[in-house]
C-alpha cells in the first residue's frame, strides 16, 4: 500500500489535516492500532485510492532533544518510507527558518512533495500565501485544515501522484474498447460488422483461431483500439427463426455483460418491438454505453414529419436509455456507417471519465445552492460532500444526512447537474447516497 507522510514544524497544524482526512465523511478509515507504538497512521480510501496516511507529529518523542532535531527527524523517516510527502506551513506565524530547512531536506529527495500552507482561513492570511514561495517552489496549496478549505484539491493531486492501484486499465492511455453489436436477427447486425470491417480505414488484427478469444475481432480505427465482441456468434447463419430469436437474445446477454459499449440495432422497417425493449433494458440495467442504430434507413420512406415522428417514437420508447444517441444508418449501403466507431469512442471516453474530488464538490455546491434540496419528513436534505468513486460508468458518491429518502426526481435532477457540468451527457452516471456518520 502507497504511504502518504505528512511532515512540519509542531504547531503547523499537521494533526488537525490527519484527523480531517480520517473523519468518516472524507474517508473510509481503518484503524491500525499500534503499528508501533509511536507512530499515528491510519489506511484511509480518496477517490478510489487506498493508501496509509501518516502523520509525523504522532511520532514526538518528548526526552529527544530540541524541537527543530526532533522535526528533522520526522522527515527523514518520512522520505524515507513515504510515496508522497505533504509538507505544511503556517499561515499565522509566516515563513519561519525551520520551514527552510525542512524544504532543504525535502528538495534532496525525488519522492512527490506537495507544498501546503495551513491556517488559511479567510482573506486575510491570503494576502502571507505569497512570502510562502520565497521557498523556491514550485507550487504552494493554500489549506484551513480546521476548516476543511483546499483540503480536496491538495488530495486530489496527491491520490494522483501514487502509484496506481486498481482500475489499472482505466490509466491506460489508449485501452481497449470492447463494443458489442446486438440485437434481434435480421436486424442487420452481420451487415454491419462487415461493412466496419470492410472500411478502408480499418486494420483487422490476426486472430489466434484456437482461443476463445476467435469470435471477438480486435481492429484499429485512427489509433484506436477496438474489440468487437462475439463477431462469429453474429454471422451464425442458417436456424429457425424462434430459435434464432432465443438464442439470440441469450447472446445479446452475454455481450453486453463483456462489453463497454453496445450498438443496439434496431430495424427501421419494423420500428421498435418489445424484444428491443428488453434488450436496451438490460443494457441500462448494466450501466453500459449505448448507440442506437436504426438501420435499413433506405428502404424507409422519406417524408420529413414521417421520419420525425418515427425518431421521437424511437426516442421515446427508448426513454430509459437518454444518454444513448440515436443514429440512422443503411449497413446494407453503407451510408452513415462510418460515423459508428466514432461516436463508439465518444460515448467510451464518457464512460471512461474520471473528474476532480475538487470539481466534484465545486458543483454539488453550486447546484444545491442555486436549488435548494428538498424537505424530506420536515428536515432539510444537506449535503456534506462528494467524490466519484469509480469509473465505467461514472459513480459518484454523495454524503448526506437522509439518503433512504431522496426522491427520484432531485436524484434524476442531480444526475442531469452532474452530466452537464462534467461532459457526460453520453454515458450512464449513477449516484449512490450514503448517510455521514
Ligand atoms: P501539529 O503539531 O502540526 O500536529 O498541529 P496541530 O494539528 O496540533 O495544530 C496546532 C494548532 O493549530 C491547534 O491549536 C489547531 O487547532 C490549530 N489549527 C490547525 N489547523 C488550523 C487551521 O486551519 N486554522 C486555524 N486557525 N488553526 C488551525
Ligand atoms: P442479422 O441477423 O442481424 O445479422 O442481420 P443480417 O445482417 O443478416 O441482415 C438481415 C437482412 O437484412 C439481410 O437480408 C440484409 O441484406 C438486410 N439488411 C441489412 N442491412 C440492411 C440495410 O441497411 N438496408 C436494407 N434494406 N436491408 C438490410
């Protein structure tokens, strides 16, 4: 597990951080009683990170000499078992010899150092922030740790600088985006693949035909990765039509459950059927990406209010699924196929996305403060804070003092806040409430 030490002159406010970060509203805290004796850490999680925070000031021991060998002392130790180090300052008592000689100690070192200077409560220790980069570095956090101000943007930059623990292929710069086509027979699903795999632009890797792995066809679009899943399962040919229908839908299944993102295909000429319903169910059910394909566009007719009304029905009947945009397309021509990889990656980078603890409670303040949660049973809703714990789909967690009795609607109105404001108009977003204990 990742250490994160935080190290200052007595006095600074070190404690106060620690205790902050370990108050179950900020962090799910385990105790470790006793590590050793003197020491004061504790495993805490911040947006989705697990690491050992420790705070040098637990480690006083009152016979060792003067204060300033006994902080020398705490820092070395920190470099020496930490993977990041917080070192704070003190706004109230401004830039102090001892300050300089610690940053001295810490600048040696090729661990992360983030700089905060605490007790800064209001504007007018603003104004000593300043006389703070006479250190020579390169960026200072302002924090009140007593006020829980900065606190977020200082730990959303640390939780970043450590080594990545879970989600490992969600750092991945360029991961692979596993996109399920399905859908009922005919609807053209086998059309499709072929005409995205018939693309110019398209480079079908090898595949090993022994593995499992043969149905799924990995191809490259503009530097990106694709994985299409099940590929061999679509262009199965030649049952009945019932039976066709079963499997099928049992298939459809199981590659939205591998997928991140599925083209449901929907045939035009036949409009939206229960099976579709069912189908699209299941994949909001499971917090997957969508594109809407309705295909066979060609054979429709092409009067303006007819084609209207058909795309609001669609739309319409597909209400459980907003984030999902609609296109229409011919597989069979070939027309508006190209536009599918594309918005794949789009609705994949939504999905895939991963916003600031900071920015997070930046807008759940705003937004509550522009519409007033509801009364629920005669008390206010209040909420304390929030972080997105995970991402595929983006899930936010959201303190607050009755989450039993948020109603749906101030829930769907968050969801739809959050969407705007983080650029996820295109993906599943989930919120969970948890009460603040
Ligand atoms: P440590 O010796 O570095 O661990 O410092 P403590 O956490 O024990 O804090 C020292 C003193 O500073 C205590 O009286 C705290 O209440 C106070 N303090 C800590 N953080 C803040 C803050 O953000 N603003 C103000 N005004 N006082 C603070
Ligand atoms: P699948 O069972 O979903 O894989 O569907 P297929 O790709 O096998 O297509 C079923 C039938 O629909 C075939 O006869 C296709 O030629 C036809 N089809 C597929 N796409 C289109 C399209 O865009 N327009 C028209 N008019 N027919 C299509």
């Amino acid at each position: 597990m990742a250490v994160v030490a935080i190290v200052g002159r007595p006095n600074v406010g070190k404690s106060t951080l620690f205790n902050r970060l370990c108050r179950k509203r900020h962090a799910l805290v385990d105790d470790l009683p006793g590590v050793t004796r003197d020491r004061l850490s504790a495993s805490i999680e911040y947006g989705n990170r697990r690491f050992l925070l420790m705070d040098t000031g637990g480690f006083t021991d009152p016979d060792a000499g003067t204060f300033a060998e006994e902080t020398r002392r705490q820092v070395l130790l920190a470099l020496e078992e930490a993977d990041a180090v917080i070192f704070l300052a003190d706004a109230r008592t401004g830039l102090h010899p001892g300050d300089q000689e610690l940053v001295g100690l810490l600048r040696k070192s090729q661990k992360p150092v983030f700089y905060a200077v605490n007790k800064v409560d209001g504007r007018e220790q603003e104004k000593h922030i300043a006389e703070f980069y006479a250190l020579g570095v390169e960026k200072i956090y302002p924090l009140s740790a007593a006020h829980g101000l900065g606190v977020y943007d200082l730990m959303d930059d640390v939780t970043a600088s450590l080594p990545p623990a879970w989600e490992d292929d969600a750092q991945d710069e360029n991961p692979e985006i596993r996109v399920a086509v399905v859908g009922r027979p005919n609807t053209g699903k086998s059309t499709l693949v072929n005409a995205l795999l018939g693309e110019e632009r398209v480079i079908v890797s090898p595949v090993p035909g022994t593995t499992r792995d043969a149905v799924d066809t990995p191809v490259e679009v503009q530097g990106r990765r694709f994985l299409l899943i099940d590929t061999a399962g679509i262009r199965r040919k030649g049952r009945t039509r019932q039976k066709l229908e079963k499997i099928s839908v049992i298939k459809a299944l199981e590659s939205i459950d591998r997928s991140h993102v599925v083209i449901l295909m929907v045939d035009a000429l036949e409009g939206v059927t229960d099976q579709d319903l069912h189908i699209g169910g299941y994949v909001q059910e499971r917090g997957r990406g969508c594109l809407i394909a309705v295909n066979k566009w060609d054979a429709m007719p092409k009067e303006p209010r007819t084609v209207r009304r058909f795309l609001e029905d669609v739309r319409e009947r597909f209400r459980f699924l907003p984030h999902a945009p609609i296109v229409t397309m011919s597989a069979l021509q070939k027309k508006r196929v190209s536009r599918v990889f594309p918005m794949v990656w789009e609705i994949f980078d939504q999905f895939n996305k991963r916003v600031t603890t900071g920015m997070v409670n930046r807008v759940l303040v705003n937004v509550t403060a522009k519409h007033e949660p509801p009364l629920v049973s005669g008390r206010r809703l209040k909420f304390y804070y929030a972080t997105q714990a995970s991402t595929r789909p983006p899930t936010f967690v959201l303190f607050c003092n009755e989450p039993q009795k948020i109603h749906f609607s101030y829930e769907r109105f968050l969801t739809n806040q959050f969407r705007e404001a983080f650029g996820m108009d295109k993906t599943p977003v989930r919120l969970v409430f948890r009460e603040r204990s």
